[in-house]
C-alpha cells in the first residue's frame, strides 16, 4: 500500500513544486505597473547655427536679401529649419528695402515657403521717407513667387492713416494687397 502511495504523492509533490515556482515568479508589480508613457519626441535637429546672416545677390550683383537671426536649428527627418527672431531687409535690388521680422520662424524644405511666427512686423520707407508698418501673428511668405498671405488680424500704418483687417493677400511685384474682410481704415485728409 505505501509503494501504491508513493507514486500519487510524488507527482503530487512534483506539482505542488511546480505551482509554488510559478506563483512566485508572478510578482503583483507587473499587473500595477502602467505601461510606458508615450511622450514627443523632440526632433532630431542634426545641425544648428548661432547667430547666423545670410546675404544673397542678385545675377546683377545688386543685394537680393541679408538675412540675420539669433539661431537656426534643421530638422532632420522634416527638412525643416526653424528661426529664432529672423531679420530681413529684402532689397529685390532695390535701395530701399522691406524689413520683416518675427519671434520665430519655420523655412520649408529648399526655401519655397516661409512662416513667420508671433510679432511679425513689415516695415518700409518709400522715396520721400514716409513709413509704412504692417504687423500681425502670423504670416505665410512664397519668396519665388513673390507673395505673402495671413488670415490672422493686420494692421498696416501709413502716412495718411491706419487700415485693420482680418487676413491679407499681398502680390510683392505688383505691390498689390487683398485685405479680406473686417476692413476698417482711419484716415487723415491733407
């Protein structure tokens, strides 16, 4: 009888063994345990440059643009490059330029489109030195197209007055500007 006992509880032992090893390798920690955190990456940036100016020249030799800003950082996977506080003076060849600057700015891949960021003002003094300033939030610059846009509030100051609207298309060679609705102008008459 006892050799009929051994054999069941042996296996019974054996089992007991193999269930004690297996509940202690289950450790309460992995069931409270959250699963990893997925945060944002930062993106790589492979290069950057610390107060950077850029001057490009027209085939003429005459001054295109002088481009200044306090960093440029490019993103590699995007092809992007973002600007902190860029500073135009674009001549087109001319002796008196526009002046654009921002908070910021993100330059797209080869340059086609650039977007100026926070506290964007475009300045300009015409032949008899008269001022005028366009500021607003945000804006859109195509250089090869020679156009700019924004749906955001303008406000453009001249010499005879002060015009505000919401958004603003602006055709650079034509010096010709869309301002697209909410337009509101006060005037002084000379």
């Amino acid at each position: 009888m006892l050799r009929k006992l051994r054999l069941p509880v042996g296996f019974a032992l054996l089992a007991a063994v193999l269930v004690a090893v297996g509940y202690w390798n289950i450790r309460p920690e992995t069931f409270m345990a959250s699963p990893p955190a997925i945060t944002a990456e930062e993106p790589e940036i492979d290069f950057y440059v610390v107060n950077s100016r850029t001057v490009q020249y027209q085939p003429d030799g005459r001054r295109h643009y002088e481009l200044t800003a306090d960093r440029v950082e490019h993103i590699k996977a995007s092809d992007i490059s973002l600007l902190t506080r860029p500073d135009l003076n674009l001549y087109r060849g001319s002796d008196l330029p526009w002046h654009v600057r921002s908070d910021r700015g993100e330059v797209s891949p080869e340059g086609t489109e650039v977007e100026l960021i926070d506290n964007v003002r475009v300045e300009r003094n015409d032949e008899k030195g008269r001022p005028t300033i366009l500021t607003t939030s945000r804006m859109t610059v195509l250089p090869d197209e020679q156009y700019a846009q924004t749906e955001q509030a303008v406000r453009i100051e001249a010499a005879n007055g002060v015009t505000t609207a919401t958004g603003m298309k602006a055709y650079l060679n034509d010096g010709r500007m869309l301002l697209l609705s909410n337009v509101r102008g006060q005037h002084e008459v000379r």
